[in-house]
C-alpha cells in the first residue's frame, strides 16, 4: 500500500465516520481511535514472543497510520 493510499483509507475511516458527530463526540472517537493505535504499538506487551523484525514492521505501519491520521485532521488551509 502506498502512502497515498493510506492517507486515503485513513481519510475515509475518520472523515467518514465523523461527519455529524458532536464536538465531544469527535473528541471521544479521535481519543479512542488514538488509544487504539497506542495499544497496537505496546508489541513489548501484546507481542512479547515476538521477533525484531516485527516488532519493527508494526511500529513502522502504526507510524504512517498516525501520520495518515494527522494529514486526515489537519487544518485545510
């Protein structure tokens, strides 16, 4: 998958999801769509048996879903 292609299913999982929400209930699906991501990265935790190599490979793709995540909340102009 490319970064375009993230940017976009992670536009599409926010935005989406979002649009007649309230100010706190943005608020309370971006936290918990945050703590989500916090948990996958916890490898140490939920993957401890688990090699190096993918340990690396989880942090990458959790790193590019957050910065998907930050082009996807960013202001427009």
């Amino acid at each position: 998958m490319t970064h375009a292609q993230l940017d976009l299913l992670v536009r599409e999982l926010l935005l989406a999801r979002t649009e007649e929400l309230s100010s706190p209930q943005l608020a309370a699906f971006v936290a918990g769509w945050s703590s989500a991501l916090d948990l996958v990265a916890r490898t140490d935790l939920t993957l401890p048996g688990a090699s190096n190599e993918l340990h690396q490979a989880i942090h990458r793709v959790v790193n590019e879903i957050r910065a998907a995540q930050r082009n996807a909340l960013a202001d427009p102009d």
